[in-house]
C-alpha cells in the first residue's frame, strides 16, 4: 500500500481561491479523485479522474495534475465550501483504494 | 433515486464479531464494484474492501485482511461485510459506496471513484 499527501488545513477568506495539494509517486500513473465531507454527512465526489467535475458541482471546483502531484483548486471560495476534503486514487495494478489524511478548509 | 442504506451496526465488545448489511436501489447493482469505507471518530477516511459485480475480484486493506469479509448478493441488490476478531480501532462509521470505474483509452488508465454513498452505520468496539 502507500500513501496520499495532504496538508492537514488550508484557510481563505471569501471569495479567495483555494488550493489543495495531494501527493504519491503513484499519482504519475493513477488517476485522483476529490471528495468533500462536511460534518455528519457522507462524502460527495467534486472531482474525478483529475479534473473533471460531475453534473451538479458548482465551476468554482477544479482540478489538475502535474507529476506526481494533483491539486484541488476551489475560485471564489464561499462560506458553504468550509468542509474536508479528501483526494483518493489506486495503487499502480489497480487493487487497493488510498484515500489522503484529508485537508480541513477553513473559510475566514 | 439511487440509494445505499447500511444497517448492522452496534456496540460490540473486543473479540466479538458484526455483520453489517448495505441495501442498494435505482441502479442495477450487479454492474458495479462496490466498496466498505470507515471513518474512526475524528479521523479521515479509510478503505476497507471492494468487491467486482460478479464477486470475481475481491480486496482488503491490510488493516482488515484476514478478519473481515466482504460479499454481495445481487439478487437481493445487498452488500455485505462480515467483521470477525473486532478490536478498539475497529471502531468507525462504515460507509458503503458505490464504484464508478472503467478504463480511458485516451489516456490508457483505469479509474476507480466512489460516486453513491450511503449514510454510514457506526459501529463500536468496547468492553
């Protein structure tokens, strides 16, 4: 198994942008994926196979890839994105699922 | 509406066993991988298993291997994990979860995603 890298917290005021990175080896090879829970709720998919978003996700929400490094972009941050947000990707056959120790934003 | 409801979840003490229950509905089950995640009480997520549509191809975190069981019943459209030999850290909201996964072939990669998740159902290791 291995690991996916996050920073544990990243904070912006309104209207700012966020950026929250993830990091593997494996990522040069795997697709990531994005996820944001908010306290008591399941996780909801924001970002899938890098950087693309499913219907329903608001345009503020991107993603990108560079390497071995995939990065969560978040424009014009509002008060109701405050939440973790966990990236998550496979290992290099395809068998186990990783989930990164996930990045609480905070909205100032 | 598609939907995953667990059930089975409870207060069980060290070295006992647990077996929780996922119904899914809206989609037609058999077609897609599913998988058992868990969240320890302030902590991040972690997965579990994930089991093919077909229960051909079968996966364990290391943490679980060896304790836990996961098997489906698509005639029944149900999920199901079997946790033996619980222990303290055991101790989590389950989630179920839906795969979404296939292979790109403009970028010769698989993908693997977790689109639908239930509510999760807690389970507690304690004497």
């Amino acid at each position: 198994s291995y690991e996916l890298t996050q920073p544990p917290s990243v904070s912006v005021s309104p209207g700012q942008t966020a950026r929250i990175t993830c990091s593997a080896d494996a990522l040069a090879k795997q697709y990531a994926y994005w996820y944001q829970q908010k306290p008591g709720q399941a996780p909801l998919v924001v970002i899938y196979k890098d950087n693309e978003r499913p219907s329903g996700i608001p345009e503020r929400f991107s993603g990108s890839s560079s390497g071995t490094t995939v990065t969560l972009t978040i424009s014009g941050v509002q008060a109701e994105d405050e939440a973790d947000y966990y990236c998550q990707s496979a290992d290099s056959s395809g068998t186990y699922r990783v989930f990164g120790g996930g990045t609480k934003l905070t909205v100032l | 509406e598609v939907q995953l409801v667990e059930s089975g979840g409870g207060l069980v003490k060290p070295g006992g066993s647990l077996r929780l229950s996922c119904a899914a509905s809206g989609f037609t089950f058999s077609s897609y991988n599913m998988n058992w995640v868990r969240q320890a009480p302030g902590k991040g997520l972690e997965w579990v298993s994930s089991i093919s549509g077909s229960s051909r191809y079968i996966y364990y975190a290391d943490s679980v291997k060896g304790r836990f069981t996961i098997s489906r019943d698509n005639a029944k459209n149900s999920l199901y994990l079997q946790m033996n030999s619980l222990r303290a850290e055991d101790t989590a909201v389950y989630y179920c979860a839906r795969e979404h996964s296939g292979y790109d072939s403009r970028t010769w990669r698989y993908y693997y995603y977790m689109d639908v998740w239930g509510k999760g159902t807690t389970v507690t290791v304690s004497s």
